[in-house]
C-alpha cells in the first residue's frame, strides 16, 4: 500500500470511502472529485488511484461500503417480524441520512441488483424465516425493496400524504412496516 509523503501513512478503504460519504453528504455526488477527495485526504490525486480506478468506481465501491455500514439485524431468533422491522427501520434511516448517495444508488440498477450486499443477504434469512418458498426469494425481496424504496423517494419528494414533519413521516413509516409484514405474512 502506497504511502503519501505528505500524510505520512497508507490510505485504507475505509477511510477514502467514510470521506469520500462525508463529502457526498455535504454537497451531493456532483460535488465529489478525485481531486477534492485527494485534498480531503490530505494526499496527492494519484494515490488514490491505487485503490479506485476513477469517480464511477468510487461511486460503485461507497454504495457497496455503505450498505455494509447499515445497522443490519443480527440472527438472534426473533421473530421474523421484529426482524423485519428493524431491518426496515435501519434501511429508511440510512436513506434519510445519506440521501444524495440514496439517490445516487437509486439512478443506478446495476448497484441495486448486486445480491451479494448483506442487506440482501439478512433480506433472504428473514424472508426464510416468515415461509417464503426459495424459488420466490428474489422476486419477493424485489418487490419489498421497490415498496420501501418507493415510500422513501415519496418522502423525499415531499409527496407523501400527511405531511413532512419528522414525527409524521415516522409513523406513516411504521404504519408502511405493519403492512409488509402483514401482507408477507398473508403470502406466505
């Protein structure tokens, strides 16, 4: 791992992608560069290439990152439904605190459709868990993810019914919730 002279220690992933996440936030994708990054970072553009082979690679690595960063629901033998509610609730407060990388991800399927993302993963375990037959796995988390995922952009567009306050939309989120999981519930 390559060592700027001017920071005096080697870059690790996590870092360039807490950053370049940090940076995301605070003026959207648009504002991201290798050289603001670089700057950020305190070390010279080109070492970053040692890690991303450009902008659209950062992007497709921070997605991937931060879905790893997501407060996923251990497998501690809950029911399913309480697994699926925080499951849920994390996804929907990861959104509302990185919206613009939300978006972001959201304008690029390829992202979404990587299965091999642990929120896919403890998805499928939950999925399981409520009696939902293997062959109907993908398409059920599909659907689920385009449900919460729609209710989310709604919020974020300011679309939703019953307004934007904070307590509002946490309760029409909940009640969002209690609808999945009586419909799995129905389905399987």
């Amino acid at each position: 791992m390559a060592v700027s002279a001017r920071r005096g220690s080697p870059l690790t992933p996590e870092e360039i992608y807490s950053t370049a996440l940090r940076l995301v936030d605070q003026g959207g994708v648009e504002a991201l560069s290798m050289r603001k990054l670089a700057a950020e970072l305190n070390v010279n553009p080109m070492s970053l290439y040692h890690h991303v082979d450009g902008k659209d690679a950062l992007m497709r690595e921070l997605c991937v990152a931060a879905a790893e960063w997501l407060r996923l629901p251990p497998d501690d033998g809950s029911p399913w439904q309480e697994q699926l509610r925080a499951l849920a609730l994390a996804y929907h407060a990861h959104a509302r605190a990185h919206p613009a990388l939300w978006t972001y991800v959201y304008n690029h399927p390829e992202i979404v459709a990587d299965r091999r993302i642990s929120l896919w993963q403890v998805l499928y375990r939950v999925l399981r868990l409520a009696g939902v037959p293997e062959p109907d796995l993908e398409r059920v988390s599909g659907v689920l993810h385009a449900f919460v995922s729609g209710f989310i952009f709604g919020e974020m567009q300011g679309t939703l019914v019953g307004g934007t306050d904070d307590a509002e939309l946490e309760r029409t989120f909940d009640t969002a919730v209690e609808l999945i999981i009586h419909g799995l519930a129905g389905h399987a």
